[in-house]
C-alpha cells in the first residue's frame, strides 16, 4: 500500500499542504510561519538529513514526510513529521515511523531513537506511546510571543 523513497524538489510544494492550520505546522516545525513555504522546507534541510516521503503504491501521491536531525551529543532524532490529512488513520504514520527507524539502524546503527511530541499534540503523544516510544524528559520553551511550551522527549530502543 505504502513506500518510501527520498524527497524530491517535486515533492515541496505537496509536502506544504499538509499543515492545514497554524497549530499543525507548529507540531511540524515550530519556528516555521504559516503557510509552510517550499523555501521553509528547504532552510530546515541545511541542518537535517534523511527527508523521506511516503508515497502511496497505486497512484504514486505523497502522503507523509520526516527527517533527522542530530543531537548535540549524537543522538539521532526524528524531525519535522506530517502526514496529509486525507491519509491520517490509515497507516501512513505508522510506516513514516517504521521506515525511518530502519534507516536509524540500518544505515546509522543506532540503538535508540528519539523525538520531541509538544504536550499539547494529544494524537501525537497516543501515536507515538502505540508504537513503544516512552518519556525520558520534559523541555520548556518560550515561543516568540512569549508563551511557554512544554515538550516531551520520547525515545525508544531499536535493539
């Protein structure tokens, strides 16, 4: 039903749609403005690696996206995750995760993998706790105006 294969400049502008609100392109990326903007995507891309689409089989639609960007430390972490809205709930997310986990430890050999889900992304955080992912810590940010956001570190173990 689903495969995966690296971005493609093609890809940007479909990638862009996914975000339907403000709030949902915060949970992607929140330094980004919305509407995601292909030269939004790109500026992300100076400081990540990986991005990886996935597309349905029969019609070759991009449906989900994500990369990875390093830690200070060296851990590899999820990034910039969305999926289209006409394929929620029906396991583009869940072959996005499964796919960049095997790129994790198949390509970077890691053992452990990581993503930040903000506290208020209540889908996210039950998405993620199906597949394993567990709290390891707690961030708080302050927004550009000010606001304070709480992130929650996720991990999970790949061996």
């Amino acid at each position: 039903m689903y495969a995966h294969r690296p971005l493609r400049d093609e890809d940007l502008q479909t990638v862009c749609s996914f975000p339907q609100t403000p709030e949902e392109l915060f949970y992607m990326s929140p330094r980004s403005e919305f509407p995601l903007t292909p030269d939004q995507i790109l500026s992300l891309l100076e400081n990540r690696f990986d991005p990886t689409v996935i597309v349905e089989e029969s019609t070759g639609q991009v449906v989900a996206y994500a990369n990875f960007y390093e830690d200070a430390d060296g851990s590899l972490w999820l990034g910039n995750v969305v999926v289209a809205p006409s394929h929620r709930g029906l396991g583009a997310a869940q072959k996005l995760l499964r796919t960049m986990m095997d790129i994790a430890k198949e390509k970077y050999e890691m053992e452990r993998f990581y993503l930040s889900c903000h506290n208020t992304n209540s889908r996210g955080l039950v998405f993620y706790h199906k597949l394993g992912f567990e709290p390891f810590d707690v961030r708080i940010t302050t927004l550009d105006d000010d606001r304070k956001m709480i992130t929650i570190q996720m991990r999970l173990d790949l061996v």
